[in-house]
C-alpha cells in the first residue's frame, strides 16, 4: 500500500505542479493568486467539515473487520458520509449569508470565487470521508486518485476548454472549472467506493455507534484539523495582509518545495491501519519497530528530492511566469521546516492509533499557536520570507512536541537516527 500511495503521489504532485504552471500561466500572478487563496480555504473549510470523522474511519474499520462486525461496518462506512456532507452543507449556508452581508469588508475580485467555493464544499467533505474508507480498506488507488490525480486534471482540463470557448482568464473561470471537477469525481468516487463496499460486506443491518465514534471523531478534528491549518495558514494569512500577486508567489514557491511532503504523505496512508492493527498486540516492540521504519522511509526519500527540488528550484519557478523565481528562496526555508518534520515520521498518527489523540491535541494547540503567532508577526515585518521563516519554526515545534510524546506516551524513540526499540526491551502493553 505504502509503494501504490508513493507512486500516485509522485504522479499526483507532477500533474498538480503541471496544472498550476498553466494557470499561472494563464492567469497572470494577480488573478492566479485570487483562485489559489480561495481554493485553499475552500478545501480547508472542506476537511474541517468533516469533523473527524474520515479519519475515525481508519481507527475503526479494520478492527471491526478483525471482529467480522459486518453491521457496525455498515453503519460506520453510512453514517460518516451522511454527518460530512450535512455539516459541510450547513457550514457552505452560513457562509453564503456571511457574505450576502459582508459588503465592503470584503474585496470585491474575492466575492464571486468565495460564492462558488461555497458550492463545492460538501463534495470536498465527501471526498475526504471516502478516501477515508478507502484507505481503511486497503484500496490506495479508490482513495487517493480522485483527489489527487482525477480532480486536478479535471480541473485542468476545463479551465483549458472553458478558456477555449472564450471565458475570461480569471479567477472566476477557475473556480468554476473547480467546481465541476469536484462533482465529477466525487460522485465518481462515491460510486467506485460504494459498489465496492457492497460487494464485500453485502447490503443489511447497520449498528451505529456514534457516540463512541464521536469521541474518537472530536480529538481527531483537532489534531487533524490544527494540523491541516498548519499546512495553510501560511497562505491565507498571506491573503490577509498583502495582495494577490504576493499570495500567487508565495503558493507557487510553497507548492513546488512541497513536492517533497508527498513522500510524508505516501507514509502516512500507508501506517495509519498497520498502527491500529499493531496496537492490539501486546509487545510493544513491533510497533517501535515498524515506527521507526516509518521513520526512515519518510526521511531519506525526502531528503533526496528535497535536494533535487532546490536544484532546479529557480528554473521550476520559472515555468510559473518571469515574476515567480523571486520565491526562490523561500523554498530553502521551507525545505530545513520539512526535513525537521520528516525526521520522526507520522508521529501524529502513530499516537492517534494508540488511543493518545487528546495528548494530541494539545500538542497541536501548541503548534498551531506558534504557528499562527509567528505569521501574524513576521509576514507584516518581512512579508514573504516572514511567512516561510514561521512555517519552518512552526513545523520544527511540531516535530520536537512530537517526538517528545511519543517517547513519554509509549516509550519509543522517534527520530531517524535513534534505535525505536531501545527503550522497549522486555517491555509490553502489561
């Protein structure tokens, strides 16, 4: 699974690199950076809805396959799709109303895309408890392509043909073209995923459990959710406190170093079930042992690309537009945040398996405050290079926060150059 998640992400990032040079390209780095900022929040805003829920998935799914609960199954794979997709649809409500009245306060080239952003919220959140399933299932090609292989290049492909009948080269043009490429391979999706999941545990009863999934469900949304923000903040504060054209630099320079975050990414979806599974043992030490794997697999392969990207950094900013490379280093910052994450591996997940999901999210307050903080007060001193400067603290916060829990949670070493199994000898869950 870890090697079929590694290479749709490898095709993953080249197709969205691709798709986001042709934008820019077409867009010009004004409205260029208007789509890329009402993008982000939109898919934030869409994850967020799902509260949880896509990754509670994983947490239950294969222990209730161990326990041949076919009814709890049931009503797990049901019930998440039906709460994202309601709360997503009540979130996209009230931010219609927000801006029905929002007025002046909001820029008026931001206005349109927001309205149409809104309109493809509950299918993100769909999406996002679909890969969920998927993945709980071990089907890495049903969860990770749509949203990123299918989705991009649809996206792609009609932002090309909706400017080849004549629309405008606008923000506006893309979000459309979002828009219906979300739908597309959501509903897509939705049905690959569902006719699957007949065929193997067969239509009946459903057992629901929410309220002991909603406890799993909560802690997870923060950590996940403090993550995920983490991952943008930088941008949409970015969006915030300077213009357009900044915003579509800077999300140029952070995209192309964040080629190397597919390898994390590919670990990650591959640990997830392994760590539940493991977690039901009683040695501990096996579950050190395929952590600092993880580990080791996250790290080197990120530390080689990561070198490759700067390599070539100026030139792949510069297939973005002449105006592009001036991000170029801002990439270098990026890459030392990175590489401090991809040391320890998917911590965050680790813990989140073995039940340590409240411990958790205190961490990630921490990190998102750091993180937030430190945009709020850098990016109006430094503007741009602020921005990269507290993503790189941010995430090197995150990596010390983690690795420092791991070790008292469990008893492992999580670091890529340290023995996971040096603290554990002898020792068992008893």
């Amino acid at each position: 699974m870890a090697l079929a998640a590694f290479i749709i992400r490898i095709v993953s990032a080249a197709i969205a690199f691709l798709s986001q040079i042709v934008q820019a390209r077409l867009m010009g780095e004004f409205e260029y950076g208007i789509f890329v900022f009402v993008w982000v929040l939109v898919v934030l805003a869409g994850n967020l809805s799902c509260l949880g829920f896509h990754s509670t998935v994983i947490r239950f799914l294969p222990q209730y396959q161990a326990r041949n609960e076919i009814e709890a199954i049931r009503g797990l794979t049901g019930t998440v799709r039906l709460f994202a997709m309601g709360l997503a649809s009540a979130i996209a409500l009230i931010g219609l109303v927000v801006l029905h009245f929002a007025g002046d306060r909001i820029a008026g080239y931001y206005m349109t895309p927001l309205f149409l952003g809104l309109f493809a919220l509950p299918m993100i959140a769909l999406g996002d408890v679909l890969d969920g399933t998927a993945r709980a299932n071990s089907w890495p090609v049903a969860a990770l392509s749509p949203t990123y292989i299918i989705r991009p290049v649809l996206i792609l492909l009609f932002m090309l043909s909706a400017v080849g009948l004549g629309l405008p080269h606008t923000a506006t043009t893309a979000m459309q073209a979002a828009l219906a490429a979300t739908y597309v391979t959501t509903i897509s999706q939705f049905l690959t995923v569902t006719i699957r999941l007949r065929n193997k545990f067969l239509p009946g009863v459903w057992r629901i459990e929410f309220l002991a999934w909603f406890k799993v469900a909560l802690p997870i949304f923060f950590i996940e959710g403090f993550l995920f923000l983490l991952t943008n903040s930088d941008v949409v504060i970015v969006g915030f406190y300077l213009p357009p054209d900044h915003v579509g630099i800077y999300f140029a320079a952070a995209k192309t170093m964040a080629l190397v975050q597919f390898v994390y990414f590919a670990v990650k979806a591959a640990a997830g079930p392994r760590f539940s599974a493991l977690m039901n043992e009683e040695d501990l030490r096996p579950l050190a042992a395929f952590a600092g794997k993880m580990a080791r697999w996250t790290f080197w392969p990120s530390l080689v690309i990561g070198l490759l990207v700067l390599a070539c950094g100026k030139f792949l900013l510069g297939l973005f537009g002449p105006s592009f490379t001036v991000g170029y280093p801002l990439m270098a910052i990026l890459f030392c945040g990175a590489l401090t994450k991809a040391m320890i591996g998917p911590g965050e997940m680790l813990l989140t398996m073995a039940g340590r999901q409240n411990l958790c999210v205190g961490l990630y307050v921490v990190a998102l405050a750091v993180n937030l903080g430190l945009n709020t007060m850098l990016i109006p001193l430094y503007g741009l290079t602020g921005a990269a400067l507290a993503t790189a603290l941010a995430m090197l916060t995150e990596a010390l926060l983690l690795h420092g829990a791991v070790r008292w949670a469990l008893g492992t070493v999580l670091f890529v150059f340290a023995d996971p199994l040096s603290r554990l000898e002898g020792k068992s869950r008893a």
